[in-house]
C-alpha cells in the first residue's frame, strides 16, 4: 500500500458484514453506491496507521438494504476487516467526474462569493447542509462586524442562478433583507 496525501473523504467503514472479509460502508455520494465508482480507495484508519493514508483495491461492492458493502483486497476473512472498523474512505480529487456543466462539489463552492442579481455581495459560502428536500448554501457575511448568516436554498435556475467557479462566485436570485 502507497502513501497518498489531499484526498477527498467519502465515507467510512461502519463495521464487517459476513465471514468472507466485506466491510459495511456509510458514504457521503449521492446516489450512496456511488462510492463504488471511485477507484482506487484510501484508507486513513485509527490506531496502528492513523493520520496515513493506504491505497486499497476495491474488488467489489453494491448497495445492500441502506448501506453499501464493499470486499477489498487482501481482507479475506472477518477478522481481517475488523481492523477496518471506522477507517476514512478517501479518494483522488482527480477521479471525480467533473466533465458535466451542471456537476459541483460541496468542496468546489466553498469560499465562493455569493452575489444578487442586483450585483450585492451577500457573503461567502462557509458550508452546505443537507436538509432532505434539497442541499441549502451558508453564507456567512464575511467581516467581523457584521456576522448576519443567510440560509441560501441549493436550487439550479430558481435560487441558485449561475455558478462560475473560474470568478469564484455564485449569482443568486435573494434580497439582501433575507435571511
């Protein structure tokens, strides 16, 4: 296994499912078997090697009630994946699918500028959360005096109108009154 550094987490493994060495995975993709499709894995587990990144091979994997489960090379039995248990699933940034237009990543519009369409800057974006009906933008002001947040909703064409990360900002459809 290779040293790897700045990788994309993804999930993590939950637990061991069976007796042949497949582990239970919580991702972080949507749709969740998602994190099949990256390949090579990265491994930062706890204890013996924390803090290092291991590459790993994927040998299979699919999505099993509402978890994935995975089989990775060289783990062949149950106990050899227990070791697994709560390691971070990371990935190279350069095996995300960025060829589609209407694609981003969470990590891709933080620290972008958030504007109006009346060309006022309404802060940065800190962070996204995930709500269910649909993703929702934080924007927090930007300076020391004022530390007003805005809850800005993730939808393409109504809220959202233009990402250009190459200006690094977002145009949205929000007044500036609103929280």
């Amino acid at each position: 296994m290779s040293e790897a550094k700045d990788k994309i987490v993804v999930g993590k493994v939950n637990g061991v499912y069976g007796v042949k060495g497949w582990v239970k995975v919580f991702s972080y993709t949507e749709p969740r078997e998602g994190i099949i499709e990256y390949k090579p894995w990265y491994l930062k587990q706890s204890g013996v090697n924390q803090g290092q990144w291991q590459e790993v091979r994927l040998e299979q994997g699919k999505r099993h009630a509402k978890t994935v489960i995975a089989k990775l090379e060289g783990f062949d039995d149950r106990n050899e994946s227990m070791v697994l248990t709560g390691a971070t699933i990371g990935i190279d940034p350069a095996s995300m699918d960025a060829s589609r237009d209407d694609v981003y990543y969470w990590r891709d519009l933080i620290g972008l500028r958030v504007i109006n369409q009346q060309g006022i800057e309404l802060g940065i974006v800190e962070k996204l959360i995930e709500t269910g009906a649909n993703d929702v933008l934080v924007v927090a002001a930007g300076d020391k005096e004022n530390t007003r947040e805005r809850l800005i909703p993730w939808t393409l064409d109504d809220a959202v109108i233009e990402v250009n990360l190459e200006q690094g900002h977002i145009l949205v459809e929000w007044d500036e009154a609103w929280d």
